[in-house]
C-alpha cells in the first residue's frame, strides 16, 4: 500500500526520565507493533517536559537522547516510523496558537487531569498559562499530522477527548477539516509495581527497561506476592497475587498453568515462582539491552535518528499549516 493511503499514527512522550515495564506494556508495545501496519509518528515532547521542570529545564537534553535510547531498546525502527522532537517542528507552536484562539477556558479548567495533577505535584508551582495550556499543546501536536489513531496510556484519555473536541470546534467554526483521532490502549491489564501500586517512579516500585539482570534479581526477590499466604504449605491465589500479572506478560502458557497448579496445591513456593519469573524477565529485557547498546556512546546516531525525522515531520506538519491558513484565510 502507498505510504500516503496509509491509516496514520501519532503519539509522544515527555523525556523526563528512564521508561520502566509499565511504559512498555501499557504504551510502547502499541508503538513498535503500529509501526509495521501504519504511518507513523512520534515525538519527544520535550516543551511538554518544560510545563512542569521549567525552573530546572537543564536537565531535558539528557532525557530526549535517553527517549529515543529507550524507544530504540523497545524495538522502534527508524527505517519504518518517523522519530522526532516536538521543539524542532515550530509548527507545533503556531497551531498550538491558533488553537489556543478557540479553545474556551472553562474546558481547560474543567480537565480532571489538570485538576488532579495540579493537587498532587504541590511542590511545584503549576499555576501557569503554560500548564493550563497543556492539552492545546497536546492537540495541537495530534491534530497537525490529521492522524487516525494515537496509542497512548490510559491516563491520556481525558486529554484525546479534549482533543477531538477542539477538533469538532475547528471544523464547525471553519468546515471539515481536521479527523477525530482515536485513543488506542494495549491490551494488557497494568502492570502492578513491585509494592502492588501503579508502576511509577514516585513510588520507588519501577523495574526499568534499561535495567541489569543484577539489579532487577534482588527486586523481584523481594516483591510481595500473595500476601494471605504465609507458608509454603498454605495454598496460594495467582488471582490476587502481585507476582503473576508478570508471568502473564513473560511467561509462556504451559509454564503459567503450572505455576497455577502449583501454588493452589501449595506444592511450589513463592521463591520458586520469582526464581522462574526471572528466567522469563531475563529472555525479555536481554534483546532489550542488546539493541540499547547498539547506540551507547553514540550521540552522533541518536542526532542522525532525530534529524532525519525532524526532516519528515517538518514536511508533514507544513502542509497541514499551509491548509490551516488557508482555512483562516491567512495565507499571507
Ligand atoms: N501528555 C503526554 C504524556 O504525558 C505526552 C504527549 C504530548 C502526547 N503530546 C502528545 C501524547 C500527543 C500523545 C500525543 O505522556
């Protein structure tokens, strides 16, 4: 199929640390999946990174490179996605403006995601047109490449629904126009930290996905399982146990169903269970670390990745604008 014809695909993240498994099975295994069957683009949303890190905003060239080092473990192509970074395709910023113009406020005020993020991240001050702003900028990212589908975590929900709706408003107040982009999640259930909560790095429960072996074993060691159990002789339930949504993500069927039989017949214990898990994690993070390193100590590769789709992306999001402008009639 011509590239053109092609269903499209958008979807970025902030670069503000290392990615962990919960990234990579709620969000990234969507990405390398879709970059096989559709038109791809995603993005270091690194002026989204500056709505919160705006008074440290040094350390985010780091992170963009360790982005792109992490997306590359996960199994992202260069060869068949476009790769870029939000800050390079000014266009962003310009509809991010024309957006701005329609958008009313009370929708931004009424985002339960700005309400919610704004009372717990009390350490910094949010109270910022910028922060507000945030799901203009965000639809604006989407909307500029007029794509069919956006992969994202489920977190991100409330902001593709605003995102449509701004869309709906754009084509109402200036005709068809722009699509109505769908989320897309994966299928996996979450995937629980090592404590049961959310996998988050505020919480201290993360295995990353650029982790060694080394410092992943005393993690998993010391995971709570299921917590009713107390001995080896009591029978254990896969069901509430905090260990077992790893087998399902890692381990093969047959092993799983004995993993099962084993623990409601109280025969294997917990440290058997983690011992296998382990092997399976260790066949998972291995290809990882092997493509990770095909970029390490190599900046000069990871800015070819990102020029290149700048490049494509620039492309893409300037025959948008030229058809925005003309739609306003300001095509000057
Ligand atoms: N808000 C997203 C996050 O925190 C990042 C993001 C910015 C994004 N622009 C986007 C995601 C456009 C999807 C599409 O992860």
């Amino acid at each position: 199929m011509a590239l053109d014809q092609q269903k499209r695909v958008v979807s970025g993240m902030r670069p503000t640390g290392p990615l962990h498994l919960g990234h990579f099975f709620g969000v990234l295994k969507n990405w390398v999946e879709f970059q096989n069957n559709y038109n791809c683009y995603y993005f270091v949303a690194d002026w989204h990174a500056l709505t919160s890190e705006y008074s440290d905003p040094h350390r985010i060239k780091g992170f963009v490179g360790e982005l792109v080092k992490d997306w590359y473990a996960a199994g992202l192509d260069p060869e068949k996605c476009v790769i870029f970074q939000q800050s390079q395709v000014k266009a962003h910023a310009e509809l991010n403006l024309l957006l701005g113009m329609i958008t009313p406020l009370g929708w931004l005020e009424r985002n339960p995601t700005y309400k919610e993020v704004k009372q717990e991240l009390v350490s910094k001050d949010l109270n910022t047109f910028g922060f507000l702003g945030y799901p203009v900028l965000q639809a604006a990212d989407i909307l500029i490449y007029r794509p069919d589908f956006v992969p994202v975590g489920q977190d991100q929900l409330p902001h593709l629904e605003l995102t449509r709706e701004i869309a709906r408003r754009f084509n109402h107040l200036y005709s068809d126009f722009f699509p109505e982009p769908q989320a897309k999640l994966t299928e996996t259930a979450k995937l629980p930290g090592l404590d049961g909560r959310k996998m988050s790095k505020s919480y201290g429960n993360c295995i990353y996905m650029g982790e060694e072996m080394d410092s992943v074993r005393p993690k998993v060691m010391s995971m709570l399982t299921d917590t009713n159990r107390m001995r080896k002789s009591d029978p254990g339930d896969p069901e509430v146990c905090n260990l077992y949504p790893y087998h399902r993500l890692m381990t093969p069927r047959e092993t799983r169903q004995e993993i099962k039989a084993n623990c409601t017949g109280a025969k294997w214990g917990c440290v058997d269970c983690k011992k296998i898990l382990l092997t399976h994690l260790e066949e998972f993070l291995t290809p990882l670390q092997e493509r990770r390193r095909e970029l390490d100590d190599k900046p000069e590769l990871i800015q070819e990745i990102l020029d290149t789709g700048n490049k494509k992306a620039l492309q893409e999001a300037g025959r948008t604008m030229d058809l925005v402008l003309e739609k306003l009639n300001f095509n000057f």
